[in-house]
C-alpha cells in the first residue's frame, strides 16, 4: 500500500488532497470554536476577549 501510494502522480494526489482541504475548511471553522466554546470556561474567555 505504501509502494503504491508513493508512485501515484501529481495529478492523482490534486485530486485526493482538494477534496479533502475543501471539506476539512469549513468543519474547522465549525467544529473547532464549538469544541473551545465548550471547554474553556466563561472567566477565561471574558479576561481574553479583555486583552
């Protein structure tokens, strides 16, 4: 699996690596501040949002 990923063209990995960047954008900028917003407590998004 390996050997046969190492010899696939450039043209081959454009086109698993767009989708997968196009995908991976938007679930970040969804996903990522969710799972902050949940985790870090209110004082300290309050003493941030300060500085």
């Amino acid at each position: 699996m390996k050997a046969y990923f190492t010899n696939l063209p450039t043209r081959t990995w454009l086109l698993l690596v767009l989708p997968a960047v196009v995908l991976a954008y938007p679930v970040g900028r969804i996903v990522v501040p969710a799972v902050l917003h949940a985790v870090v407590p209110d004082v300290v998004r309050t003493v941030l949002s300060v500085i």
